[in-house]
C-alpha cells in the first residue's frame, strides 16, 4: 500500500501502486520470451548487483531527491491491508502470498522516495526487486501465470485499508504486455493525482517486480525501471 498523503487522508499513510496483466481477445495472454531459455541462472550472490543505482530511480521518474528508505531480502506482506485479495497482486512488488508456491528462491529489493521521514512532503515513490528461480522455465512460468491473475483486478476498484485510517480508494487501469512486460497504473482517489505504475517481466531465471508513483507521474516509469533492470540481467 503506497498512498499519498492529502487533507482526506491522515498523516502516517504511506503511497502505493498497483499491477497489471496482459489480456488480448478477453483473455490473458502468456509471456512470448523469443529464443532458447539461458543456461546458466544469475547466481543468488549477484542480485544486489541488478537494483538500479539511485540515481537511475531519480532519473526514471523526473525526480532528484529520491533516497532508499530500506533494502529487502524478504517478501512483503500487505494481504491483511486490502479490500480485495484479487488485487493483491497489483498492490505492490514481491508479495509473500503472490509468489508462494512458485518456487521461487531469493529476493533483493528497495523501497525509495523524496521524504522518508515526512509522508505528506512526498512527491516520488519507487520499488524495485528481482526475484531468483532455479531455472529461466520456473521464471517464465510464473510471469505466464501473473498475466492471469493481475487481469482479475484489471478494470476495477479496490480499497487500501490502513490501520486506524480511512480506506485508500484505488482506480485500475487495464493490464498492457509489450515485450514481455506487464504493465498497468492506478489513480488514488482524492489524491491530487497521484498515480502509481506497477511492471512485471523476467530475464534468465529472474523475474522483476517494480512500483513507480508520483503526481503527476512520467508515462512508463516502472516500465523503463524494468527494463533497465533487465538489461542488467541480460549482461551476466
């Protein structure tokens, strides 16, 4: 859950993104990753290696001033704070209950903006993370299965339920796949138009899972993040 902070909503609430799918004719489309799988898999040792350098963030989202506010090797778990759990993917990067079961085996990722210690001051918001797998197949296959299960929230509305606060009402877009990668953006309601973009795509045995947000937010942001990140992986 990543909020802007407004006059509608209490100090403390943090900003937040949401996720997209593929769909063509009605139905979700599998991720098409021309050419024969990798190989051999980036190792676990060389993920921190593949998160975009600060100032890269800052450059994806027009900002200057963005800082990391804490790196992850963990999963995030923000399913007790959503309205509907069909959304749960869109609601943010490596979610615990979004990846369980897929095999993954590691993860690194940063959560970054412009005031860490002041929501309200808040114009830019980002996270990254890559996500290993045993093999590009298991990598692949769980991009396949996500383009399914972000088109369940495509189109729709869906709250944000802080604890103690008012609930954060979200706008979501349709789900877009080019080039391999999934897309969609989301508008908070009473947000001064703050917008978040989430991106999804794999590379070898790594998928990458990025949030943008800002208002007014540049068109593609957590699209080129992905890509950047993606032509890291390429370069192992």
């Amino acid at each position: 859950m990543r909020q802007r902070i407004t006059a509608l909503v209490l100090a403390g609430v943090s900003a937040f993104a949401v996720g997209c799918t593929t769909v063509a004719g009605g139905k979700a489309v599998p991720a098409d990753h021309s050419g024969p799988l990798p190989q051999n898999p980036v190792a676990v040792s060389a993920l921190d290696g593949l998160l975009l350098e600060t100032n890269q963030i800052n450059t994806a989202l027009n900002a200057t001033s963005m800082k990391v506010w804490f790196s992850a090797d963990a999963m995030w778990d923000w399913s007790s704070s959503i309205s509907d759990k069909d959304c749960l993917p869109l609601d943010g990067p490596a979610q615990d209950k979004v990846y369980a079961g897929s095999g993954w085996t590691a993860i690194r990722g940063q959560r970054l903006d412009d005031s860490v210690d002041d929501a309200k001051g808040r114009d830019h918001y980002a996270i990254q993370a890559v996500i290993a797998y045993p093999s590009a197949r298991d990598a692949n296959a769980f991009y396949d299965s996500s383009a399914q299960t972000w088109s369940a929230c495509a189109n729709r509305r869906f709250s944000d339920l802080p604890q103690g606060k008012p609930p954060v009402l979200w706008t979501v877009a349709g789900i877009t796949k080019a080039s391999g990668t999934l897309s969609t953006s989301e508008v908070q309601e009473g947000g001064d138009g703050w917008t978040c973009q989430r991106a999804l795509t794999v590379r070898n045995n790594v998928a990458i899972d990025v949030l943008a947000c800002a208002s007014p937010l540049a068109g593609g942001s957590a699209v080129g993040i992905a890509e950047q990140i993606a032509a890291k992986v390429a370069r192992q």
